[in-house]
C-alpha cells in the first residue's frame, strides 16, 4: 500500500489505516491531539479535580504523568500526584520505579510509593516462591488495584488516572466478550463506570484512543527511559493469548483494533442503560478491611487469607 507522506520531511511513522506516513513533529502533533481529543470527548476532569496518576514508571503511565502536567499544569484548580506500588519483582520493577522517581522529582509532582512489602509482609518474589497455587498476574493484579483505590481515596484524590492505551482496551473488551462479563464491560472505557459506592475512585484513562506503538514512539522521541524487558511473569496468561491473536488480525487487516474498541462504544451506552438487569450486585464494605467489596470479602482479604498473610 502506498502511503501519503505528511510532509517533506524524514518520516517516523506509517499508519497504513489512515494511508499517511508521518514526520518526527506531526506524528508528536497528532499524538497530542488524540489525547486532548479523548480528553474532550469523555469529558475526563472537571475544576476541582484532585488526579492520582498511577505510575509504574512504564512507558505508558510516564506519558500520562507527562501529558497532564502539560495539558493541565497550568491549571490552579487541578492538583495532580503520582502513586506507584512496588510489588517486588527483583530486577523488573526496581528500575521502573527508578524511572518513576526521576520522572517526578523532573516533574515536580508529589510521588507516594507503597509496597506488597510493608503491605502484606511479602513481595510478590517471595509469594511464589512460597508455592502459591495461582498465577501471579492474579496476585498482583488484585493487590495493585486494591492498593491503588486505596491510597488514592487516602491522597483525596477524586480520580485515577491509568497509562491504559487502545491496546490494552482493546484486548480487556475481548476478555470480557469471550468471559460473558457483562458487567465489566459496561464499567469499562475512557472513564469507568464504577459500581455503586463511594469507595471507588473513578478511573480514567487518556490513552484510551492511541495504540500501544504510538505511545511507545512518543516516549522514545520525547527522551523517555523506555525498557522492553517483559515481566519475568508475563506469558502464557489468558490476556498474553488474547493480545497475540489481536495481534495477528491487526496484521492481516490493519484497523481490527479502532474497529474493535469502536464497536464497543457503541455497545456501552446500550448495556449503561439496561444496566439493572444486568445484576452486578451491591458494593459492600469488606468485613476485615473495610474496602469496598462484593460479598462481605474483598478479593485482595480472600487471597491474602488463603495465603496466610493477613
Ligand atoms: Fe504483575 Fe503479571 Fe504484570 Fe508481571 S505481568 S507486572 S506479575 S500483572
């Protein structure tokens, strides 16, 4: 396929959907566009706003963290801060959260830190060399998110931005259509619709419309420490599988990922508006740590119990 250059200059970037090949500054520009674009179009703050950036110092949350100090640093109503968790992954997560430090001090942005360490007594190391019978994207992946909700609630923040990009939507949308979780993807998107309950710091993702590549060149031409060593975890999981096989469609027929997250858009508003039958249940406060929870027990209490942690 022939690809219509932006420009005369030294292109970075094909986007054979679009039939454009791009220069350095125009594949920044729109880049930017995009995110505004999202931003505008999910109507993602409001004045008042106090936005916990979760950072993992990966190249997707430093793009976020960065963007916002760039779009609304100058805002005197919006405050923002970065919260990282460092599960304890020796030799993976020790840079990243480096990377995160630097890009904050850089920044001039508040940083909180916390970890499965201080938190449960344990890193997620030592929890699978302790035999634990589960995958460990399932242990640090409940452990995170129930960290992140709760320190952001803690910091008073009244909304968590994550480094979530089309990708990564893409492929939750997918994982919820072949689960049949109805519910989750309802309360999915550039802003989740969390279930009821005031404990849930609403989510909110800026990359929601720029696909993984995209954010990936962007870090790198904006001088971003961009690591690609994967999670010595990673692989072999239920997502690992989905996004492989996206992948290939992606590159049979470039567009299946935009076509993909635009048919769910249209289905969403569709499932907001039947969302009472669709039984998602009530939000209760866990019985041991008084997070919020579907049945008495939160996720994060019932793992950490059967590991004898807590
Ligand atoms: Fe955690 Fe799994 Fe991601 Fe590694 S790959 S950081 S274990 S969720």
């Amino acid at each position: 396929m022939t690809l219509k250059p932006c420009c005369k200059k030294d292109k970075v970037f094909n986007r054979p959907h679009e039939g454009r090949s791009l220069c350095r500054d125009h594949f920044m520009e729109s880049f930017e566009k995009t995110v505004k674009r999202t931003i505008r179009k999910n109507e993602l703050f409001d004045s008042g706003d106090k936005i916990a950036v979760a950072l993992s110092g990966g190249k997707d949350s430093s793009v976020v963290l960065y963007l916002l100090k760039k779009i609304l640093g100058e805002r005197r109503d919006i405050e923002i801060a970065a919260l990282s968790i460092d599960e304890g992954i020796s030799g993976y997560r020790d840079p990243t959260i480096q990377d995160a430090k630097d890009l904050c001090e850089e920044l001039d942005v508040e940083h909180i830190i916390v970890s499965f360490q201080e938190e449960f007594g344990e890193t997620l190391d030592e929890i699978k060399k302790s035999g634990a019978p589960l995958g460990m994207c399932t242990y640090c992946g409940v452990f995170r998110r129930y960290l992140m909700n709760r320190e952001a609630r803690k910091w008073g923040a009244t909304k968590l931005a994550v480094g979530h990009n089309l990708d990564d939507e893409v492929q939750s949308a997918m994982m919820n259509y072949i689960n049949g979780d109805v519910g989750r993807l309802r309360r999915s998107g550039a802003k989740t619709n969390n279930p009821s309950g005031g404990k849930f710091v609403p989510r909110i993702k800026p990359l929601f419309d720029c696909p993984e590549r995209e954010v990936g060149l962007y870090a790198i031409l904006r001088g971003f420490e961009v690591r690609f060593d994967e999670c010595p975890n990673f692989g072999g999981s239920f997502r690992s599988r989905v996004r492989e096989f996206i992948n290939d469609m992606e590159l049979e027929s470039p567009g299946t990922k935009y076509s993909i997250l635009r048919g769910f858009e249209k289905i969403q508003p569709l499932l907001d508006e039947n969302k009472e039958k669709l039984d998602e249940g009530e939000v209760v406060d866990c019985e041991i740590c008084a997070e919020p929870s579907s049945d008495g027990l939160c996720k994060a209490c019932e793992l950490a119990q059967k590991l004898g942690i807590i």
